[in-house]
C-alpha cells in the first residue's frame, strides 16, 4: 500500500472529469487500496480519485465513528434523489474551509465494488452528502464551486494568503 498525495484547489487538475473504468483489474484494487490507506491517513470520510490526480470513476466513503466500514464505488451512478438537506462539508482538497452546501437529503446509488460486482444503496444523512459531495468530484467539481461567487472570491484569497506565508 502507498500513500498517495492529494492535490489541493484551485489546481486545474481538479476539474478534470473522470473516465468509466473499462475494466476492474489489480491495478483498480491497488488504486482503492492506496485511496482507503489515503483516506484513513487524512482523517477523511471519503476520497474520490480525482484528489490524488487519477481521473477514473473510483470512489472510498467509510462515514463509520470507528473507521470499519469502508465503502468503494466504481463507475457510480444516481438513480434517485430525494428531498434536500443543508449541511456542512469540508473536503481534503480545501483544507481549513467549512461552509453549507444544499444536497438531496436522501439518494439511490448504484456501483460496481472492487471485485465488479453491481450493488445498489439507499443512503441518507451523511452518507448522502459524502456520495454526492464524491460524485461531484468526479466531475470536475468541488463543493466551493456550490458556494456563492462571493464566498469563493474569498476562500481563494484566503488560499492564496496561506500560501504565500507558507512559502
Ligand atoms: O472528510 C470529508 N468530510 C466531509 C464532511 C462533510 C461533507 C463531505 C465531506 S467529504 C470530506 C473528504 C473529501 O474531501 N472527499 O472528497
Ligand atoms: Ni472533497
């Protein structure tokens, strides 16, 4: 297992949208293997591939308090959302930025596990925002990018701030 790095808005490389996997092989277990040991590491709720620069449908989510229930997502697709929640979120590619983001309040998700199986999940609560704040990433999206232009202008001056005292 290897920790993989995660790269932080606003890279471009974020937008990129993720390709359907063709083909689920040693080489996808070994891409979630590294993602779950990433996640874990940074103390996330979930890590979509997209964060460490792998531009393939290929999601982790473990909302458990005891980090036991590691969920993977290959190729996921949403069959049914319902009602609408605001919650805040956080994501490990904007770290230290905390804001509200309306979601579905509860979705249906289908997916292929790491050995290609289908599954097919209603989740609700955290775990619907963890999915869909993952699937966003997938396509290019991060949740800033749900904020107001005001806010975003302002969370990219704080970045940038950050970043030139950290240099
Ligand atoms: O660790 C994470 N916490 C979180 C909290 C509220 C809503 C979404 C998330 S996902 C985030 C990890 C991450 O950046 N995944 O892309
Ligand atoms: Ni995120």
């Amino acid at each position: 297992m290897a920790l993989l790095d995660i790269i932080h808005y606003p890279d471009p490389r974020l937008h990129i949208p993720a390709a359907k996997v063709e083909c689920i092989d040693d080489a996808t277990r070994k891409l979630v293997a590294d993602m779950a040991e990433t996640m874990y590491a940074a103390e996330g709720i979930g890590l979509a591939a997209t964060q460490v620069n792998v531009h393939q449908q290929v999601l982790v989510i473990d909302v458990s308090s005891d980090r036991s229930g590691l969920r993977v997502f290959i190729n996921p697709e949403i069959l049914r959302c319902e009602g609408a929640s605001v919650n805040q979120e956080g994501c490990l590619s904007v770290p230290g930025i905390y804001d509200n983001v309306e979601r579905a309040e509860s979705v249906t998700v289908t997916a292929l596990d790491e050995k290609g199986s289908r599954f097919t999940l209603n989740a609700s609560g955290l775990l619907a925002t963890c999915i869909q704040h993952e699937m966003d990433h997938l396509q290019g999206k991060v949740f800033v990018e749900r904020l107001s232009e005001l806010k975003q202008n302002r969370i990219r001056a704080k970045l940038k701030k950050r970043q030139r005292k950290a240099a």
